[in-house]
C-alpha cells in the first residue's frame, strides 16, 4: 500500500479537522464496504500461486515425484502434498 499526500486529494479543511484529533501520524483510511479487494487480487499474487499450483499438480500427475518437486519449487514435501490434494479436488 503506497502513501498519499493529504494535501493532494482532500480540502484543506478536512486536513485541519483531522489534525485536531491526529496531528502528523500516519492514519489508515480502511475501504468502503462492499469495495474490499481479497488477498493477492491487488498485485496479482493470488493468481500466481494458483498457476504454480496448477502446474506442481501437473507435473506430479505426469509422474514427478514429491520429493523432486519439493527440490524444483523450494518447498517442504509436506506443502506439496497439501496442494496436490486441494488441486485434487478442484
């Protein structure tokens, strides 16, 4: 999440109203409801990780083992095996 000036997107008297109750402090305006984004849909890491998966399930059906994809993708065989198992089922 990037910062943005106050100065650049609200009046001056909004700025002065928010400075009575935080004065220089870093404030987080939370979404409006109904316009939340889930996790990863932002940056795209959601979807990522869904292609790795996709493709770690591929290759396990095509006869790679658990140990040789836990080697290629930096992962313990246990989290191999819990994505083999949901992609199972997708």
């Amino acid at each position: 999440m990037a910062y943005i000036k106050a100065e650049t997107v609200l009046p001056d008297e909004v700025i002065k109203i928010i400075q009575k109750y935080i004065d220089g402090e870093c404030l987080y305006i939370p979404r409006k409801d109904g316009e939340k984004k889930s996790w990863g849909e932002k940056n795209g890491t959601r979807r990522s990780l869904k292609e790795r998966n996709r493709c770690i399930f591929n290759k396990y059906s095509n006869g790679y083992s658990v140990s040789k994809l836990s080697e290629e993708y930096y992962l313990s065989e246990k989290s191999i095996r819990r994505i083999i198992s949901s992609e199972k089922y997708n």
